[in-house]
C-alpha cells in the first residue's frame, strides 16, 4: 500500500530542508485548483504542493509567479512518488530549475551542488523511517505523467470570477513566512525587543521577535534621512516611464539609500538559523514621494504601530529563520547578523567575436589596470526541449567565453555579463522540436516567469580560468558586447545581542 501523507505525518519528519514547509492553516491563489489539499509550501513566491480532488493522488506544483498557462505542473502520481521525487532531487525547487530538464542534467548538478547536511539528514529519515528509494528517472517520471493525462482544467478560478476585496493589513498578526499581511496563517508569539543599533550608515531599530511552530520571524526597520530619500527620488523619477537597462537598474539599486538588504542569520539559545524568506515595504515622507503617490498600506500602518518618526524614510523587513530541530518556546538568547552582500560596480564595455582578443580592464574603485585575454569564443545553440510546452518559443543562441585575468581577480571580485537581455519568448507558429545539440561545457538554464533569466557552466578544463555566457537570441549572432562588473563590500559585519 501506498504511503499516505497522514501516516507519514506520525513520521514527525520535517520536510523544510527539501523545500516543503508544513502549514497548520493556508492562503489560497487565484492559479490554487479548487478544494486542493495543500501539503507544504516552498516559502518563496507563493509557491505550494497540493492534490486536487479531480485528479485522486497526483501531487501538483502551483507556481504563481509563472506565465498564464503554466501555474500548475504534475509532478508525482502519489505522495509516497513526491517523497520519492524529493529523494532524487533533493530539493523541492530543482524541477523548476534545473534546464535542460532531464535526467543527466541532474545528475551534473547533484555533482557540483551535492545536497547540504540538513538536506542529508531528512532524506537519510525518508530512507530510514519510511523505507522509502529515490523515484528513478525523475524528469522521466514528470514527462510521462504530462503525457497519461488530460490537464486542460485543474479547477482554477476564472480570471473573470470576483475577488473579495483585500482586508486591511493587520501588521500585529505575524506568521511565519508570510509577508505584512499574514491572512490565514497561525499567528506567532510576540516576544519586545526594542532594541536599535548602527550598521551600514544606518539607524536600525527591531520592535520584537515572534516565535511560530515552523520558526523565528524578525521584524526589522531602518530608517533613512528624508533629503537623501528625495534626492535619490528626484534623479531617478525620470527614468520611471522607461525600462531601465541591466546595468542601469543595478547603477539605481547601488544609490537607493532603502536597498540596504543584508545578509541575516540569527543564533537563537545557542543554536545557528539560516534565513528562509523575508519581505520588504517602505515608507517615504509625502514630500519625497514622485507625484504625490501613496504610500503602501502596510507601511503605513507599520510607522502607525511602532510610533516611528513620519519625518524620515523607513524601510521595513520581517525574515523568518526555520527552526532547525524542534520549536523554541522560549528566547533565553538572541543574536542577529546582519552580514552585506556585494555591491556592484560598473567597468568598461568591450566586444568579442573571436578567441585571442585582449582588453585592459579598469577597476574605477582603485584604478588597478587587469588584462583580459578571450581563450574561447564559441557559439552554441539549446537543443532538446528544455522549455516548457506552453505554446510560446524560446531563444535558443547564445555564446559561451573563456578568458584568463591578470593580475587575477575571483569570481566573487568580478563578472563579464552580456549588455543585451535574451529575446522575450514569442508565440510558436509551428512546432518543431529540435534534436539535441552538444554544447562544450556543461551548461543549465535558470527559468523565470519572463523565460530563461540566466545560463550557469561549468569552465572548459584547460587554462581558462573564467567564463561567461551571452544572453540567448533567436539568431545566431557574430558578436557579442560585454559589460565588466567590479564587486565590492563597502561594510563589516555586525552581530547584535538582542535579548542576553
């Protein structure tokens, strides 16, 4: 007999680590079939698991943020196959991530990203506890489940239907993993913390904690000062009308005085937790607002409950951290670690259309002069069918550079990027699958809701020491123009105490 969820459930195995968070209660999506039983969520972009009354066992993926035509996509025929799935996978996510969406390009990850050691222990579990083996060929088992059923309708909700109308955010209920709003879900424990400190030129104030059966969740503000919030508005308000460019949007990000986004991890009576999720708002002071525009709701009633000064900017961010073992009841200690990611900064431009090019490349923080050598040039194009049927075409050509960099630089120092953004997918006038094409390195595709988003490889071996991969376009291309980008951390680390 088949394994059912509720007698996996007498298991006590807490399946977050594979990207499948439990939930006592649930927030239903437009794209959510109806009367689905949900069976855990990925915790990011509304992503959840569930089986729909109409289709008896089948487990479903339901992906929000996904095209029109693809929020929901089959993935095991019982829950004992989605534990399987899990253990070929390793994580919940990589169905959707890994691309060319087979078989060995799996097995090529799992080589470069083996599973962490808290991913280990919950498959070791899957084994031991519940008897159970990896699902065999598991893109295989997906793609056969596609074509043995009919998916036309998973009972969504017209796009025509009406939608209750949104209920005031209540920022006092905190759930974990949800954003300001928290509707349906189990509220925490508050715990006061009101504690501030300095970090990143900033002021910082945490209001409380809130402890949840599924973690910790910490509310964080930040404020900024009002002139450097409108000086920034001033500049960039024009650009508003237009869509701004790779490197412009990331020039914009850099002078935000609100996109100070931290690292956190958090030590909680002595133990380690690692961020799962957060969500961000702002408030910006009425005159620093372009054309008198409102300020979110959720924010606005954040600066109401906490009484923070009105005259200045506020950025607002609640991170959930999932407990590790079983719920803490109680906050003897608390640390939080707020650690900055890499700021980029923009190099030179040059073009490639041949191996054996050299280019000087400045670094504009030190004036530090690099020469790039092109050791590969080659052009390549995605075979298979590694995108998903949904009646729209996907670029298919790209190139991939192998350089070398003197004086060297690591890849976390500094990135060669393709100016140009990959062709928009466009309505397929005819299909016609295209045979397999060998590419050189190994190469995979991250997908998003506008298509492919970005390539990653492994280097050719040999003496190259980099590589890069262009954007994908419809036509072959001769040439390709590069951008340099310059990363730097302008702050320290900080750990604050926030309960002794």
């Amino acid at each position: 007999m088949s394994l059912t969820y509720e007698t996996f459930l007498t298991y006590g195995i807490d399946l977050a680590p594979l990207g499948v968070e439990r939930r006592e209660t649930h927030s239903e999506y437009f794209c959510t079939p109806k009367e689905a039983f949900v069976l855990g969520w990925a915790g990011v972009d509304g992503i959840h698991y569930c089986t729909a009354p109409q289709f008896g066992e089948l487990v479903f993926g339901v992906y929000p943020m996904n095209l029109p035509g693809d929020y929901i996509r089959p993935l095991a025929a019982s829950f004992e196959d989605f534990l399987r799935l899990l253990l070929a996978f390793g994580d919940a996510a990589l169905p959707e991530q890994i691309c060319p969406a087979d078989d060995e390009n799996l097995r090529q990850y799992r080589e470069a990203y083996p599973p962490t050691p808290e991913q280990q222990t919950v498959m070791a579990q899957l084994r031991e506890k519940c008897g159970l083996t990896p699902l065999e060929g598991p893109f295989r088992a997906i793609n056969d489940l596609r074509e043995r059923y009919d998916f036309s309708s998973y009972g969504i909700p017209d796009e025509g239907e009406e939608c209750e109308e949104p209920e005031e955010p209540d920022v006092t209920r905190v759930a974990f993993g949800m954003g300001f709003w928290s509707k349906g879900d189990e509220a925490g424990q508050s715990v006061p913390i009101s504690k501030s400190f300095r970090w990143a030129g900033r002021d910082w104030f945490v209001p409380a904690a809130y402890l949840c059966n599924q973690g910790l969740v910490i509310n964080l503000c930040m404020a900024v000062d009002a002139g450097e919030a409108r000086t920034y508005v001033e500049k960039w308000e024009p650009f508003a009308g237009r869509e701004l460019s790779d490197e412009e949007q990331e020039h914009a990000e850099a002078e935000n005085p609100l996109e100070v986004s931290p690292n956190y991890s958090a030590r909680v009576n002595g133990v380690e937790l690692r961020t799962r999720c957060g969500y961000i708002t702002s408030w910006l002071p009425e005159d620093c607002r372009p054309d008198d525009s409102p300020s979110e709701a959720e924010a606005q009633k954040l600066l109401e409950h906490y009484g923070l000064d009105r005259s200045l900017a506020w950025r607002f961010e609640r991170v959930s951290f999932p407990w590790t073992a079983a719920p803490v009841h109680e906050l003897k200690a608390l640390e939080l670690t707020l650690t900055p990611w890499p700021v980029s900064v923009a190099g030179g431009h040059f073009t490639v259309s041949a191996a054996g090019q050299q280019f000087s490349i400045t670094d504009p923080r030190t004036g530090r002069h690099h020469t790039l050598r092109v050791a590969e040039y080659s052009a390549h194009e995605l075979g298979g069918e590694p995108f998903p049927n949904d009646g729209m075409a996907y670029p298919r050509h790209f190139h991939i550079m192998g350089y070398t960099l003197e004086p060297e630089l690591s890849d976390e120092e500094f990135r060669v990027l393709d100016c140009e953004r990959s062709d928009p997918p466009r309505h397929a006038a005819v299909s016609d699958p295209l045979a397999a094409v060998s590419v050189a390195a190994t190469v995979g595709v991250i997908g998003g809701a506008d298509g492919p988003t970005a390539l990653f490889l492994s280097p050719p071996p040999g003496k190259i020491t980099h590589s890069a991969v262009s954007s994908m376009h419809f036509e072959p291309k001769a040439e390709t123009e590069w951008r340099t980008v310059f990363l730097r951390r302008d702050t320290e680390p900080l750990t604050v105490k926030l309960i002794e």
